[in-house]
C-alpha cells in the first residue's frame, strides 16, 4: 500500500473517478494508519462543518510531543475521561492496541491546523506532521521536503504546542541542510519575497541561526511591499505574510546572531 505524503510522492497512480465536491472526497476517504499500534482516531477539520479525516495514532506519542494534546488527552477535559474509558474496556478485550478494529478505537475531534497557505485538502499535511510526532520518515525518507510544505508544517507545529518536538525531528535528519545544498550558490537576493519569509518563519520557529540572521537582513535591506502597501493581498493569508515588521527586523535578526 502506497503512503500518501505532502511531498516526495511516488509516480502517480491511474486517477480515481472524479467526485462532486469536497465534502463527497471527504467521505470516500478512509482513515490514514500513521500507526499500526494507534489506540486512537483523531479527526481533523479545517472547520465544525467539515467531515474531517482521520488518522490512526498513538495516543502516547501525541502526548510525549505536544503540550496541546498533553492537556486534551489528560486532565479534566470530557476527551480524556472517554478516551480512558474506551482504553480499559479495549485493554480487556484484545491482547494488544494492534489487534483493535478502527472502528472500535476511541475518537477525538480537533479544528483548524493554523494559518498554512491554501491547500486543496488539509489531509497530507496533517498526515506528514502526525508521522514526525511518531519519529517516522516524510515522503521517501530520503529528500527534504520542498521550502513551502517545511513552512506549512512548521505553523502546524507551532499551532498544537508542538515546536520543540518537531523542530529536533527536523534537525536530527538535516532537512534545512540539505536544502542548502540543494540551493547553493542562490543568493538569497535572487529569492522571491515569499520564499524569503517562509525560511525566515522557518528558521525563527525551528530555532535555526543561519536562516533566521540571513533572510532577516534580505528583508531589512530590501524591504517588503507589504511595507509599503497595507492593501496588498497575498495568496493564501499564509502566517508568514503577517510577521510584523519589528520581527522581521531586529528581533528576528537578534535572535539568529551568534
């Protein structure tokens, strides 16, 4: 079975047939297995009046990498107390989580990812975030994933409390390296307004120096339509188009010096 993801996809399949609408896509589409061993099915929305999709998680993992799902999955809120409940009869029924039908695992509901560009289905990019909370491999395991799907996963991140976990999954496999290497010798002079403030996002939120001093200074010395002009409207309201200007200048830049 071919892993969907955000980026390093394999060749195309034959295309499916072609549904009505968003919500028909919605409903054909089964759940996501990021684990194997889940003992719960998160749904995801980008709004309350959205199907959603759902993955299959480990409740754990979630909880080890993300303050936000630590106190959803915990405590005194109503999703703790069913998912506990729905644990000890499951534990009674079966040998092991794996063993469990979907069907049967407890369900949790969240709303909105964070203000990511505009993207035809929120379902891959939440797959791909929910994978580096478990520690597993994006796309092929091998490439780094393209500037924007980094950013994008980085505002999800930052959205559910989840940063540092993420920001060390990104440094330990060199993803922001390699897109340095992949980049060399472009001047970051030469980069679109857009690309400069999603590496600029990128290396705040991911607490890499090289990007956050570099792109900070392109900005200042540069400067930005959006500057000049507050009517500007930017293609998909994505987070990295509302850094303010003081972030953009000097704190930013003070927080990538050495």
């Amino acid at each position: 079975m071919t892993r969907e993801s955000l980026f390093g996809a394999p060749p195309a399949s034959p295309a499916a047939p072609t549904l009505n609408n968003k919500e028909d896509a919605q409903a054909e589409a089964g759940p996501t297995v990021v684990s194997d061993n889940g003992d719960l099915l998160l749904r995801v929305k980008e709004d309350d009046d959205q199907e959603g999709f759902l993955y299959r998680v480990e409740s754990n993992r979630l909880r080890e990498a993300s303050s936000y799902f630590e106190k959803l999955l915990s405590g005194g809120f109503s999703e703790a107390a069913n998912v506990a409940v729905h644990h000890e009869r499951l534990r009674k029924q079966y040998s092991t989580m794996a063993d469990v039908p979907l069907d049967e695992l407890p369900e949790v509901t969240i709303v909105d990812i964070g203000r990511t560009s505009k993207v035809s289905t929120i379902k891959l990019i939440t797959a791909d975030f929910l994978r580096a909370l478990h520690k597993q491999p994006l796309g092929n395991g091998k490439d780094a994933p393209p500037v924007t799907n980094m950013a994008n996963l980085a505002i999800v991140a930052d959205r559910f409390d989840a940063l540092d976990t993420f920001s060390q999954f990104v440094h330990q496999r060199k993803y922001l390296q390699m897109i340095d290497a992949k980049t060399k010798g472009k001047t970051a002079a030469s980069l679109p307004e857009e690309r400069v403030r999603q590496k600029l996002l990128i290396g705040a939120l991911l607490n890499y120096p090289p990007w956050t001093k570099l792109y900070s200074k392109r900005l200042i010395l540069g400067g930005s339509e959006r500057w000049n002009n507050e009517a500007i409207e930017e293609s998909g309201g994505a987070l990295w188009w509302d850094i303010s200007a003081g972030i953009e200048g000097k704190k930013l830049l003070d927080k990538g010096a050495p």
